[in-house]
C-alpha cells in the first residue's frame, strides 16, 4: 500500500512563534517519526540549532535550508529535498518552518502541483495535511498598522524585496487551516477575544487556537486531515462575503463586514480622492471595480491595514471579442443572471472588514466617487484619471 506522508507547514511572521512550536511539538510525546525541514533566511541557521537541541530520538531528522526563502529561491531545493526525505524512507511526518517572509501558497503548492522541470510529482509520495499560521497576538496590531514593508525592516529577500509586512501578515492568516494566536499571555483578555473575533472574520474556513508558547494539542496540528487547496483558497472572509456566505458580526468588539455593489463605474478621480483619505476603520477591503477610464479592464482592489494595492484582474467579459465572449457564456452560464443589457458584467463588488465601520458614511461617499447621471452620458476617456497604471 502506497501510504502517503502527511506534511504539516508552519508559517508565520518572524518571532511568532514558529520555532518555539517546532520545539514544542518535537517534545511532546508522540508515536511518529517526524522529519523536520527549516528555512532560515540567513546564513547562519539558528532556528536549526535551537531544533536539534529538542531531538528527542536518534530517528528524527533534520534538514537546514538557509540563505533564501523556500517559498521562491528555495522553491527547487525544497522538493528535492522532500524527495530525498520520502526515498530514504523511515519517517511517519513532515514538518516544514518556513521563514517568517515565506508566503504560503508557492509553498503549498510544491506538494499539490506536479513540477514538469524538475519531473518531481511529491504527490505521490507526500500529502499537504495542514497549513498552520502563528500569529504574534501582541505586535498583531502595531505590525499592521505600521506601514513599513520588508525593505524597510531589512527583512527581505534582497534589496528589491518591497512586500510590505501587513500584505504578508493577511496572505499567512488568509490560506491557514489553523490559525494559532500565540502570545495570549501578554495580551488583556478582551484584547485576545477581539483579536480572536478578528481572525475568524478574516478566514472563516480556518480554526483559530489561542496559545500561550505555542502549546496546543498536537492533533490540532498534526494529521487533521484539514487541507484542502480549493477550500484553502476559498477561505478568506472577503471571497466568502463576496459569495454571500456572509460572517456573524462581532456585536461586542463592533466587527463587521459588508459588501458594496454597484452597477455604475467610478470617476477615476473622485476614486483616487477617496483612496487617499481612507477610513482607519476598516482592516481588510478587497474585491473588483469599474473604473470608467478603463472601462474594458476589471480592477481588483486590495487592501490591509496601511497597504492599498490596485491591479489589472483581467478583461471584463462584455470587453472580450464576440467569440470569445460568447464562449465564457456558455461555460459560465451564472454570469448571465447578472448581465447587463448595455454593460455587461461591469460591475463594482467591495468587501470591507473592519472594526466599528460606519458602513452608512462608507457607501455614502463611495456613491459621490460614482459617475453622476449626467456623465454617464459623456466621453469617459476624457476625464482625468490620476490612478496608477493597470490597464486600459
Ligand atoms: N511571552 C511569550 N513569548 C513567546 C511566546 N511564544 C514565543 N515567545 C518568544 O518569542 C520569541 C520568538 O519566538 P520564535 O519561536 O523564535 O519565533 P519564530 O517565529 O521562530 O521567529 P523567526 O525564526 O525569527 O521567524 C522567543 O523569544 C520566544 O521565547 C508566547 O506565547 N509568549
């Protein structure tokens, strides 16, 4: 029988935790042989040296990958890796830690994918069982609300290396099974509730364990059975508010969410306006607009804490040429329920998240960034658009 090994990831910010987890897992009593492989981004691995030191049998095995991040310039050497791990044979387990800037889909999708270059296909051998997050509960909120991106903190992978820190903060919390929101002990417990509460909104799909040290159940963490790429995907609060399957409200802590949709394209510049004096309460926005100076290209809005990111998400359907568009139709025959006779599928979807929002004023002064009737009816390619480039 081809048993396949479960593989556990931990990810997470740099001094969440991640290392003290490991420890605590490898010292814990459990019946597996537990294979561990550590990413550190610098050149000397200290978190392999802190691991070794909890090895409690002779059977554990550990491999140190420094100088890189395994979720891109260590990407190849991780499935080798892995590879030489399942060959050698006699483990039960992996775990993965990831370096605190490894985002965690590139990494989870070395064991879903097969690798055509490489001609390696870990998933026969291996099998994703659970993506952990842990989450430093006590600098959650300065962390996200600082602004300040890799470079600035000489964190990075190299000096082009700008993600800013919240950006990748929102990527750890939105693809985990679990979330664990360690460093209970130095927070109020009305602080860890709201935290708590928050973490819930921003990923529905995951299950968040508060935790002091790390110290959790082991089978929270280890075989779940828990993953699931399309699921992990899907998770976030903001895709699931956008398929209206939307998340009780936080009455106590005031968090809460909403959807704003409209069928009527924003004046780029009144969007801009209204993007620079964003409204400190909301935490996370993300979702699609219509902006009329590029009334052919869909734009996706993406926002966490400080960082507001605008990008192309492709061609809205109604822009695509008959053919083509036609052929989307008949594959995607639910977009027709939303059709509009003159614009299509053009529409603007926004999901906002945040903490005691004031929804009312939000959409009130969203609706000023909207084309009033009367410029419906003129050149929009004419008004002045000041947005960064994205498409046309
Ligand atoms: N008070 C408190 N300290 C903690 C807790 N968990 C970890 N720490 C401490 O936080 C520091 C960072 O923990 P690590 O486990 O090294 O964090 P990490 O995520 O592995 O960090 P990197 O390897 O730098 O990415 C250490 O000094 C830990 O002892 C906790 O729950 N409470």
């Amino acid at each position: 029988m081809n048993h396949k090994i479960p593989v556990t990831v931990l990810s997470g910010y740099l001094g969440a935790g991640k290392t003290t987890l490991l420890k605590y897992i490898l010292q814990e009593e459990h019946d597996l042989k537990i294979a561990v492989i550590v990413n550190d981004m610098s050149e000397i691995n200290i978190d392999g040296s802190l691991i070794k030191s909890s090895f409690s049998r002779t059977e554990e095995k550990l491999v140190e990958m420094q100088n890189g991040c395994i979720c891109c310039t260590l990407r190849e050497d991780l499935m080798l890796e892995v590879e030489k791990l399942v060959s050698r044979g006699n483990i039960d387990y992996i775990i993965i830690e990831s370096s605190g800037i490894s985002e965690p889909i590139p990494v989870a999708q070395t064991f879903t994918y097969v690798d055509e270059v490489l001609g390696i296909d870990l998933t026969k051998h291996c099998q994703l069982d659970t993506m952990v997050t842990v989450v430093d509960g006590n600098r959650f909120w300065d962390d996200f609300a600082s602004g300040e991106s890799l470079f600035d903190r000489q964190q990075g992978i190299d000096e082009t290396d700008k993600r800013e820190i919240v950006d990748l903060l929102i990527d750890q919390i939105e693809f985990a099974d679990i979330i664990l929101l360690n460093k209970a002990d130095l927070l109020s417990t009305e602080d860890l509730d709201e935290l708590y509460h928050m973490l819930k909104k921003l990923n529905s799909e995951a299950k968040v364990i508060p935790a002091s040290f790390c110290k959790v159940r082991l089978n929270e963490i280890l075989n779940t059975g828990r993953f699931d790429f399309d699921k992990a995907s899907q998770g976030a609060g903001w895709i699931k508010e956008l398929n209206e399957e939307h998340t009780p409200e936080t009455e106590e802590y005031g968090i809460s969410s909403f959807v704003y949709r409209r069928r009527r394209p924003f004046h780029p510049e009144r969007l801009m306006e209204w993007l620079e004096n964003w409204p400190v309460d909301i935490v996370r926005a993300k979702g699609f607009f219509w902006l009329a100076s590029r009334h052919n290209m869909a734009g996706l809005l993406s926002q966490a804490g400080t960082s507001i990111m605008l990008q192309a998400a492709g061609e809205w359907v109604a822009a695509l040429p008959s053919i083509e568009k036609n052929a989307v139709l008949k594959e995607e025959p639910e977009l027709l329920e939303k059709w509009d006779k003159v614009y299509g599928d053009r529409q603007i979807e926004l999901v906002f998240i945040g903490i005691e929002m004031n929804q009312e004023v939000i959409e009130r002064t969203l609706d000023t960034c909207l084309l009033s009737d009367k410029e419906m009816k003129e050149n929009w390619k004419q008004f002045n658009d000041p947005l960064p480039s994205f498409g046309v």
